[in-house]
C-alpha cells in the first residue's frame, strides 16, 4: 500500500482561501499518483475542522465540508481513507482554553521552540480536552466509516528524550493532581530530579500519559467501527505497554527509511494492519524540480522491511489549489513498487541474525539505547547477512525462530527468565555476540515505580560470557577514545592487523574463566584528558600500558560461542563534529560473522558492500531478495546502476530451480559450487527483486 498526505495545516490568516480548490485536480492527480490511500485532515495542528462538525470549530475561511466531498472522491476511485486528528498540538483550544494548555515547569503554556517556524502550542489529554478529542474522533468516525484512523503528536518525550520539543511533562493543575494521587509526590522539575526518579518518570509516562490515551482513543474507535486500525504516531519510541496495545503501527523515519524500517519490521505484527507505515526521509519537495532517485529509494528502502510507504509534503498554495508537479513526484517515486507489488507482500523474514532492542535499555538508560541498535543494523547492513531484531518479550521464542546469532548492542537488564532463553540459545549452538554491562543489572520485571535501579555482583550471563565483572573504568571518559585494542591471531581480525582499533570509554575490567580465551587486550591511552592535559588536535595515541583484563573475550558454552567485548562496541557514527567515523567496526562484524557463522542460508556478495544493500524471505516454494542500490540517491533522475553481486544459498535453500528479476523479468542463471548455488545479479538502477522459485518438494 502506497500512503500520501498533503501535509497543509492552515492557518486562517486573510492571505488563505479555497477559492480555487479543486477535487477534480485532486482526483486526476491522486489517481496519476498511484496512491492508495490518502491521509486526510479530519482536525490540524492549528484546531480547524475540515468536516462539519458540532464539537470543534470548522475552517474559518471553508465553506463546505471539505472532508465528505473529498471521501465520495476517493471512495468513487478506490482509495482507502486514513483519517487525519491532531491531539497533541491544538493551536486553537491551547490559546482559548486556559485550563486545556499543556503547562511548562514554570506554569506557561507550552509552545514547540523553533526560532523561525512553526510555534503551536500544544493540550493536555488529562484535562477537559480528553472528551473534546474524543467526541470528534466519533463524529468523523460515525459521519465516515474509515479504513484507517491516525492520530498525531501523541508521544511524551520524558524518558526516550524523544518528542521532549513537541510533547514534554506537562505541569498543568490536572496533572499535578493526578501525579501526587499516584506517587504521593510532586512531577519532577529539576533535570537532576527527572535522572533521579527515573522508574517514577517513566511509570507516568508509559503507564499514564502514552497508555492511557492509546487505550482510550483506541477502544473509542474500535466501539464505533469494530476492526478499524488505529495508528499512532512514532510507534517505534512507544514502550511496551502501549505499543502492545496498538493494534496498527506507524512511524516517521526520523533514523532514516532505512533504519526506521528495519526497527519497524520487529514489531509483533499488529492486529487489525499487520504492516508498519513508514513516512519516508526523504521525500519529494513541494514546488521543486525534485529529482525522482533520492525519494524512490526511501520508498523502496521501506518496501524492502515489509513496510507501506509513506510520502507527504505541502503542496497546496493559499487558494487551496495543489502544485501539480509535486505530486507528479509522487507518483514517480511509487512507480517502480507498483510494478513489484505481489512480491512485496505475504512474505516471512529470513532473519538468522537478530539484534536485541532492549526495551528496559529505552527505559531505564535512554542515552544507551537507540545509538548502539542503530549501529548495530547499519554494520548487519554492510555485512549483507539476512537479519532483524528482537525484543526482551520475544526472546524466549529466540531458539525456535531459526535465529542462529543474538548480537545484543547494550543491554544491561535481562530478567532471570530471560536469561535463561539466551543461555539455552547459546547452549544449543546460537552464536552470541554482547559487550559491557550485559546482564549487570537485576530485574524481576515487576518492578515499581519507586523501586530503585540495581546492579548485580556479576554478570548474570558470566558463564556463557567467559567473563566475571570486576569493576567499571572510568578514567579515559573525557578521551574521544578510551582505549584500543591489540588484536591476537584470530581471523575475524583480518582487516585490522595492522593497526590498534579505537574504542570508546568506558572500559570494563572483567576476569577470565575457565575455558575462554582472550582474543583482544585492551591497549590504554597515552594519557587520560583533563582541562588542562591533552596532546594535540587528535585523541591521546595508543600508549604502552595494557588494562587489567582481556578486552575481548570468545567462549564456547554447549554447542555455542560468545564473543564479549569489554567496552562499547557498537558506538554510533553519527558523523556529528569531533566524533570521527570509524570503519572498523562494520568491517569487523563483516570478518566476525563470516568466521563464527559461515554459510548463511542466503547472502549477497557485493563488491560496493557501501552502495548495494538487501533484505531477504521465503514464502512456500519461493525465495525473494530484495536489492537496493543507494547510489540511486545521488543519480537525480538519471541512474548510476550498480551490479547487485553474487548471491550464494545453502542449505534447504540451495536448491532453486529458477531465477528472474522483478519487474525487469531478466532471467538469471543459476550455478552450483560445492554444496551452495550461487547466482549473478547483474546491475540494477534503485532496486529490484530476486524471485527464486525451489524445486518441486522444496519447503
Ligand atoms: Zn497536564
């Protein structure tokens, strides 16, 4: 499903009209657009109404029900209708409604803080204007059964540091209130205070402040139209409970299409729309000559993660009339998966590698969260071996999934049960590749709000890792690097032989048991910086001295292996200043994986592993690889095709019987060598299928 929004929030200024609007333009260029289903406004970011309402207040300069006509059209087209609400900024009952205002620390109402552009101010769900959002949603509802309900600016940023601008705690009378019934305190205001109470923060934010309204909007809509799917914005920064209660999954790709994708495809699939919406970064630009690469790839790179998706921009001038060479756009960045369609769909991931996303990490220490699992999907990325994540709640399934390798990028809470699953993974030959605090931490899950964070004598793990905690270094903190490693004679060192790899700081000073082995030391710093201590423009050099303890340690345990590294290990490169981005570490997963976990059941072998990405599944009978070519994003509308590489299958997979290319429909010839087939996949412009079809008999 292709999904589009003419992302218009109209003030009512004198300079605004919908004098020239036009549903006959619309209709000709949705159509053109191949969209599928279009987000429409049912209430804006300003407060307007764009439907007739007795609740809210319609468009001041509309003289009709802009919605109703709008729907016939699409209904009278095929297009599906995802219904638009905006809860979180309400410009129009923040500013006349003084006891609806989400409150600052400092008793003002809250406005988002862009210097320039955009200042609306936002609501609190917890006061009067919980049955105002409500009682519209139901007139939209009851006035237009709708294939989709979406509401937006919804998430609090508390305790992911996420949507801190948009929706942070609100110190309105109401939550005050409601806050010290609940914790028999007052909402933290100082920084310090909000680390400090940190499980009391986050109880009120997951269970209050994002469940609550989860909850209510989605029992309210699914009372009216039984089965609707109901998506919240920014899935994949909603905890848990709340996430668990959706029943439908959407997500802006502020980490990239890519990424954001990868992160979506985890969710458990939802009950009422099994596929995450993911609005893609970057898309067309209203009013430009937007070149068709950059955004045909972001939607291609969200169909390649089993998502549906998504394009907006502001298109429509003040009259109301939309610029027809913007949604042009539109349609040509969704004219290739139109083509691949029945491909993209009922398929099952082939992911032997998982990575662990820790929802307690997001928790507990949001600093430590998303950059490592970031990190993580993009060195799994460069490395080519088919992979996707987990969480904490579907760990116990871990072994039974066909996952062969957990790669946990920080995860310093794991209950006991937990544990236990990664234990038996590892025992029954999974590889397991972790680093610093992993399992340091104690946790039932059944943890209260004001029950303080606890940390273990040992790891819990500490006989699957090889390794016992000693202590935790903080010496080369203010160092960019904390340390580097001097690699011993193991393969997965291959590319890095002749040098001393960086790591970040901290360092973790562990113990060798019995049995591992160290396969890295950890090389100090020349000196530790201070204020007034530093050697030049670059991070202090390697110096002589070797930590206390191995800096990398591998462990077979059972039938398995783990590979401990005592330091950060999966540090974003986020490319901000200073912070320089190492190679090394995709370079490292890439030598790693191919030594502890040869023959994958299927893999590309590119030799641009920086431009050619892929995603891989099965279906009964069928194998679909999906090739992507990022140099797509900087050929404008022209192409600079890549050859895809060589694509190797083992196992129960090594047995195709044919090989074409979806939608060229190039045929592809397949080789045996040994015991793999191998087929070359010849150059491709943005992307395209691989569809293998097993022999007769094959699963
Ligand atoms: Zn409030």
């Amino acid at each position: 499903m292709q999904l589009y929004l003419c992302d218009n929030h109209l003030p009512d200024f004198d300079e605004i009209s919908f004098e020239d609007f036009s549903l006959a333009q619309w209709e000709e260029l949705l159509v053109a657009a191949r969209v599928d289903c279009l987000m429409l406004y049912g209430k804006d970011h300003w407060g307007w109404s764009y439907y007739d309402t007795k609740v809210g207040q319609r468009h001041p300069k509309l003289s009709f029900d802009l919605f109703a006509e709008t729907v016939r059209m699409l209904r009278r087209n095929g297009i599906r209708l995802m219904t638009y609400y905006s809860i979180g900024f309400d410009n129009l009952m923040a500013t006349t409604r003084d006891d609806w205002a989400l409150r600052k620390a400092d008793g003002r109402k809250h406005r988002i803080g862009r210097e320039t552009y955009p200042k609306w101010h936002s609501c609190c769900f917890h006061t009067g204007y919980r049955d105002y959002c409500k009682a519209q949603v139901r007139e939209l509802l009851e006035a237009h059964r709708a294939d989709f309900l979406f509401l937006d600016i919804i998430k609090h940023g508390g305790y992911t540091g996420f949507g801190q601008d948009n929706l942070p705690l609100c110190y309105c009378p109401a939550c005050e209130k409601k806050f010290r019934q609940r914790y028999g305190m007052d909402i933290p205001r100082a920084a310090d205070d909000v680390a400090r109470f940190r499980r009391v923060v986050q109880d009120w934010e997951m269970n209050v402040l994002d469940y609550e309204m989860v909850d209510e909007i989605t029992s309210l809509a699914e009372s009216i139209q039984p089965g609707i799917p109901v998506m919240f914005n920014e899935t994949v920064h909603f905890a848990q409970r709340a996430r668990n209660r959706m029943n439908a999954h959407f997500s802006e790709g502020r980490y990239g299409s890519w990424r954001t994708a990868a992160m979506s495809r985890l969710q458990r699939r939802a009950l009422h729309y099994g596929r995450s919406v993911i609005s893609c970064h970057p898309t067309v630009t209203a009013y430009d000559v937007s070149p068709v690469g950059p955004s045909a790839l972001a939607a291609a790179q969200v169909a390649a993660w089993d998502c549906d998706p998504f394009l907006m921009h502001g298109p429509q001038d003040s009259r109301g009339r939309i610029d027809t060479n913007s949604l042009k756009g539109v349609g040509r960045a969704f004219a290739d998966l139109a083509r691949m369609d029945e491909l993209l769909e009922n398929r099952q991931p082939i992911d032997e590698v998982r990575i662990l996303e820790s929802d307690r990490q997001r928790l507990l220490d949001p600093a430590n969260h998303s950059g490592p699992v970031l990190a993580a999907i993009d060195f799994l990325t460069y490395s080519k071996y088919p992979f996707g994540l987990i969480r904490e709640e579907d760990l116990d399934g871990l072994a039974a999934s066909g996952a062969r390798a957990l790669i946990v990028p920080r995860a310093t809470w794991l209950t006991e049960d937990e544990a236990q699953a990664v234990r038996r993974f590892v025992r029954d030959g999974g590889l397991l590749v972790c680093g610093e605090d992993f399992t340091l931490g104690r946790c039932t899950g059944r943890e209260g709000p004001l029950d303080p964070l606890a940390m273990g004598e040992d790891f819990l793990l500490a006989d699957v890792m090889g390794v016992s905690f000693v202590r935790r270094d903080d010496t080369y903190r203010h160092n960019r690097w904390g340390g580097y490693l001097r690699v011993g004679e193991h393969p997965m060192w291959k590319s890095m032989r002749d040098t001393t790899p960086p790591l970040m700081p901290p360092c973790y000073e562990v113990t060798l048991r019995p049995g591992a082995t160290c396969e890295a030391d950890h090389l100090r710093p020349s000196i530790a910086m201070a204020m007034d201590r530093w050697v030049n423009w670059f991070p202090p050099p390697p110096g002589r001295e070797l930590s206390d303890g191995p800096a990398v340690v591998l462990n077979r345990y059972g039938k398995g292996t783990c590979l401990y590294f005592a330091a950060p290990y999966v540090e974003p490169n986020d490319g901000s200043p200073g912070a320089e981005a190492l190679d090394w570490p995709r370079r490292f997963f890439n030598d790693m994986l191919e030594t502890l976990l040869p023959a994958p059941a299927v893999r590309l072998h590119s030799d641009c592993p920086e431009l050619v990405d892929a995603t891989y599944y099965r279906r009964d009978g069928e194998v679909i690889v999906h090739c992507l070519n990022k140099a797509a994003a900087h050929a404008g509308d022209g192409a600079a095709p890549v050859k895809a590489g060589r694509l190797v299958l083992t196992g129960p997979l090594a047995n195709a019987a044919s090989a074409v290319m979806v939608p060229s429909g190039r045929e592809l010839a397949i080789r045996r060598e040994g015991d793999s087939l191998v087929v070359d996949v010849p150059e491709i412009a943005v992307h395209e299928l691989v569809h293998l079809r097993l022999r007769d008999g094959c699963p």
